[in-house]
C-alpha cells in the first residue's frame, strides 16, 4: 500500500517542478514587451569674457577740473583723465583711444567722418598690443592731430586690472577755433561748430567700448577753441641797399611766419612815408614783389596804395575774401620782399619807414 502512494507523489512533484520551471522560463522570453532605449546629447555654455569699462574719462585743466563745456587756449596744458578696468587681466587690453574732432557744424559728424586733417581730429592711443600685465607711459602716443603730450601719470588701483591715467597735452597753434558750447549737452553731441570726444577701450577678444558722455553728469563731451593768431619776422629789417635818383632797388627777402586757427588775411601797411630828415620819399613807390613767395596771393607787383591801416597790401587774402585755413600744419611761412623807386630829384639819404605786418582772423560763424 505504501508503494503505490508513494509513486504518484514523486511524479507530481517533479511534474510541478517542472512546470515551474518552465513559466519562469517563459517570463524571461516574453521581457521585451516592457524594455526601454537610451540616446546622449550635450550641454554647452559659452562664457564670454568681459568687456573692458571705462570708468572716467574727462578732459581737464591742471587744477583737476574739467574744461568740457568750455573754450581751450592753443599752447596751454590741459590733461585727460581715464580709469579703465580690464577685469580679464591688464593683458587682454588691447587699445584705449582718445578721439576728438571738430563736427564743421553738423553735430551728427563722428570721428570717422570728420575731416582727416591734423587740426581738424585728433587720436592719441594707447597700445597694448605686446600683451604688458600692466601700463608704462611709452604705450602712450599721439597717432593724428596737431597735439603735443607731456607727462603721463600712472596710478594701480587694482593690481594688473585696474589704473588711473592723467596725460597732459597742448593743442597746437593752428587747431581750429571753435564755439563756446552754450546748449544742453545730455542728450548728445547738440552744439554746431565745437569739438566733440570720445573715449574707447578694446580688448583682445574683440570688445569695443565707447564713452562718450560723462559718468556723473550725462554731459557729452563737447569744448571750443579761443581763437588764435600769431606773426614773427625772421629779420626785423629789409633793406634795399644803396640807390641813384631815378633808379629802384630791390630789398632783400624776410621769411614771415604767421599762425590762424580759422581762415584769414595777411597783409602788411606803412605807418607812414619813407623819411630821412625832413625828406621823404612817398610810400607810394614801395612795391611788394610777387615772385617773392609764388605760393601767397599776390598775383603782381602791388604798390602800398597809402599809409596807415587802411591801405595795406594783401599777401593772403585780399580785401574783399579770406585765406583758406591750413589743415595740416602749425604755421605757415610767407616770404616778402619789396622794391624801392626812387624819385629823381631825390636828395642823398638813409630813407626808413615802419610796416606792420598783420593777421587778421574771419569772425567765427554763428551756430
């Protein structure tokens, strides 16, 4: 009896046995139904450097106070002022610019399109194209314009990001004259006929970064320019040598320098006649020569048509129009001679008389 019994319970547990085998079996194979996938990409951040700030910029006279909004002397001391910062190390500063430039009444005129003449725009840089960690006064120089710089000092704010510049300049001589600015200056360039400026710093990584306004006041940077002239003898003297009754003369020649920062006139009068004693030889035989400086106005033999101011005679210019402004230079240089006549009749003599030699300037335009 135990025999029989016994059998049939090992056949079923083996049956069972393997039956569980088999659906777990089966439960793996069918997985797919419930599976996943995966793909990749990236994440990307682009970190930019800073650009470079211009902190303060300003134009000032030696006492540290600034002359924009005034009218600048030619030949005077006046300093710019700039702190700049270059967060990125000193040595990514590439440039700093300062850029002025008569507007020749357009306020809408910039630097770029200003006349590219040495007394019309300026451009003095500094280059830091050596990648220094930190400035020197030679990195400092004048690229255009008729401007002469000083002393430059230096002050570290921040190690090898931060410094203070004050760079004295002087305008030359024939810088052109400009308006005393009189409109509000805080909502742009907005005054005809004045200098305007502006202040830039760039880096290696290509930021460019312009100041064209102060950082307190708004105020853009706009100034004039007094007027200015100036004329020196090269000799105080010309003589024309020895002469007879009835015969002329020719003096020897005089360089005449002569500065104006608008257009003008060049002309030269007698404060009287020729006088030797109580003898007197009319002023009326002096002539200028115009072969003297073929690059004047004087286009043929002029005799001085009387004396005193009111009778000159016109190397540049004339009486009725003014010479052209020079653009480029700081002076221009005339020479004049003259031709003595002398009536016969006349009685043995040393003759002198006094000419003054003028530069007279056209009135500055109205805005």
């Amino acid at each position: 009896m135990s025999d029989f019994v016994s059998v049939p319970l090992r056949r079923s547990l083996v049956v069972g046995i393997t039956f569980f085998a088999l659906v777990m079996s089966l439960g793996q194979a069918l997985a797919g139904d419930s599976g996943s996938s995966n793909d990749n990409g990236t994440i990307t951040g682009v970190v930019n450097a800073n650009a470079p700030t211009i902190n303060v910029a300003d134009i000032r006279n030696t006492g540290n106070t600034t002359v924009t909004g005034t009218q600048l002397d030619v030949l005077s001391n006046y300093r710019f002022y700039l702190d700049v910062t270059e967060s990125n190390g000193w040595a990514s500063l590439r440039n700093v610019y300062v850029q002025l430039w008569f507007d020749l009444g357009t306020d809408t005129t910039t630097f770029a399109t200003a006349t590219a003449a040495n007394n019309y725009r300026i451009n003095v840089t500094y280059d830091n194209s050596a990648a220094q960690s930190s400035p020197t006064a030679g990195q400092w120089s004048v690229k255009a314009g008729n401007v002469a710089l000083g002393a430059v000092v230096m002050n570290e704010i921040v190690a090898s990001q931060e410094y203070a510049f004050q760079i004295t300049f002087q305008l030359d001589a024939q810088i052109h004259q400009a308006q005393l600015p009189s409109a509000a200056r805080n909502g742009g360039y907005s005054n005809a006929y004045s200098w305007n400026g502006q202040f830039t710093a760039r880096d290696a990584n290509g930021n460019l970064v312009t100041r064209q306004s102060d950082a307190t006041s708004g105020d853009y940077y706009e100034f004039g320019v007094f007027q200015h002239t100036s004329v020196t003898l090269g000799g105080q003297n010309w003589a024309a040598g020895g002469v007879a009754p009835g015969a002329s003369s020719q003096t020897g020649t005089v360089t005449v320098t002569h500065t104006s920062n608008a257009n003008y006139k060049l002309h030269v009068y007698a404060n009287g006649n020729l006088v030797s004693g109580t003898n007197t030889i009319a002023i009326g035989n002096v002539l200028a020569l115009a072969a003297a400086d073929l690059s004047d106005d004087l286009s043929s033999n002029t005799a001085f048509p009387g004396t005193g101011s009111g009778n000159p005679i016109y190397l540049m210019g004339s009486g009725a129009t003014f010479h052209a402004f020079a653009p480029n230079t700081n002076s221009t240089a005339t020479v004049v001679q003259f031709q003595i006549n002398v009536p016969l009749g006349t009685p043995v003599g040393t003759y002198t008389a006094t000419l003054v030699m003028t530069v007279q300037q056209q009135a500055p335009p109205t805005p």
